[in-house]
C-alpha cells in the first residue's frame, strides 16, 4: 500500500490477458476536511466544504489509477433496490449530487472503465465479481437493505454460473459494537444463531455475518467467500454510530480498468 488514506484489499489478475480488477475502502485520516479534523471525507451531502471532497477524489484517483471522470456514484437510501449501470452512467453524483439513480443501494456492470462507488461509515460494502467475464458489483447493506436480502438480489443479478463469482465481505461495523432493539432483530429473521447474541438491552448484530449467509442461500460457495475483521470501531476508519452522526464518510470502490 502507497498511500495510507486509502484501504486497498487487493489488485487482482488471472489468465493471460490480464484482466485488472481494483476495489477498496477509503480509510478516514490526512485529508483536508474538518468534518472531523484533517478526515478523508468523500461525501458529498454531510456539509464538507466541496472541493475538499473533489481534492480527495482526486488523491484517490491517482493511487488506484482510475480516472475520477470513470466513477460513478448512486443516492443511497438503505433500501434493496439494484441498479444495471454502464459506461453511459460515468460521471453519475461523482462532482455533484442530483443527477440520477436516486434510491438505489446496489450497482452492477459487465462494462471495464467504469468505477462503482458508495459511501460508508458502519453499513457493510459487498464487493462481487466474476473470474469468468467482467461483471462487478457493489452493495451498500446496512440493516434495511440486509433486511430486503440487497445482497442475494445483487447476485441474483448475474447472468452467468454463480460457480464463477467472488464475494468479499468488507470494512463494517462489528458486532460487538454494533447493538440492535427487538425490531431489527425481527425484520432480519431468520437468523444464523451466531448473527446475533444477546445482552441486557438488546441484541449485537453480526451484519458481516448475516450478508454472508444470504450469499450462500444465493448460490455461492462459502470457499469463495470472503469477509474482512477490519471494522468502523477501529481508528482507521469513521463510524456514525460511534461518532454520534458527527463524523466523515468513506469510499467503497471497485472497478476494471480499460486496457
């Protein structure tokens, strides 16, 4: 890793021809913004100054190699809408917010040169991809759109063998930091007993773990499944409901470059 703003789980090739895929999560120190102090926010809608956004779009970009006039970006709304998204779609809420894709927390594409990306800070970011064509795919799966199964219809998206994908499970809250009241408990049952353990209060809910059971149900094999203990509680990254709302939010990216 280069650059210690941004959290790049892997670049990813196979074949002879070279395929490059890149996705990552934006972790939350040495920018320039003051929501908070000196954050990497890339927001556009929580009051940060914009070009301190542009600035960090820009930071990243050039670590990733991938153009910010490539990304893409949908209105999230924690609901379980998926969205097909094409080369036609670059440039969507990446500058400014407001031109399109309103209410939608998934995006797919079988196209190369475009970026898929989506805030955070606590809600889970599904990254999947295929090793046999060029689909990608991002989810934003908070407990609403885990709830609406965002993760199995994202799959479900796919036109090809679900043998053939990867899902890697990424930078979210954990569940011991993460507790849920009676009502969130009941709208995402049934549960894997390990997703949720009790306490005096209510109940710690294990998103990560959820997500990846609802990837199974969809077809694919735990083995090529990937999740991440990296979380929103640690210092690296920015955390809403640990911050109470007063805090940055970050980048979940993934894409393939043209060649």
């Amino acid at each position: 890793m280069t650059n210690e703003n941004v959290f790049k789980e892997y670049k990813f090739y196979w074949g002879n021809d070279r395929r490059e895929l890149t996705f990552g999560y934006t972790k939350r120190h040495n920018g320039q913004s003051t929501y908070p102090k000196n954050s990497f926010n890339m927001a556009l809608y929580i009051g940060d100054e914009i070009d301190n956004v542009h600035a960090h779009q820009l930071a990243l970009a050039e670590e990733i190699d991938f153009p910010v006039s490539s990304w893409m970006l949908p209105i999230q709304k924690h609901g379980g809408n998926v969205l097909e998204v094409s080369k036609l779609d670059r440039g969507t809420n990446v500058k400014s917010l407001g031109q399109g894709m309103d209410n939608i927390d998934a995006v797919y594409t079988y196209d190369k040169g475009i970026l898929l990306t989506m805030n955070y800070a606590d809600c889970i970011p599904v990254y999947v991809y295929s090793v046999s064509d060029n689909f990608t795919g991002l989810a934003h799966a908070g407990w609403r759109g885990t709830a609406e199964k965002i993760t199995a219809e994202l799959i479900n998206s796919y036109r090809g063998s679900k043998n053939d994908l990867r899902v890697i499970i990424g930078v979210g809250i954990n569940q011991a930091y993460y507790e849920v009241d009676d009502a969130v408990i009941n709208a995402l049952k049934p549960l894997t007993g390990s997703a949720y353990q009790a306490t005096d209060s209510g109940w710690l809910l294990d998103l990560k773990e959820v997500n990846k059971h609802q990837a199974i149900e969809a077809g694919i094999n735990e083995a090529n499944i990937s999740v991440t203990g990296l979380g929103t509680e640690m210092d690296d990254f920015f955390s809403f409901r640990l911050e109470k709302g007063n805090t940055g939010r970050a980048l979940a990216f993934i894409g393939r470059r043209e060649e």
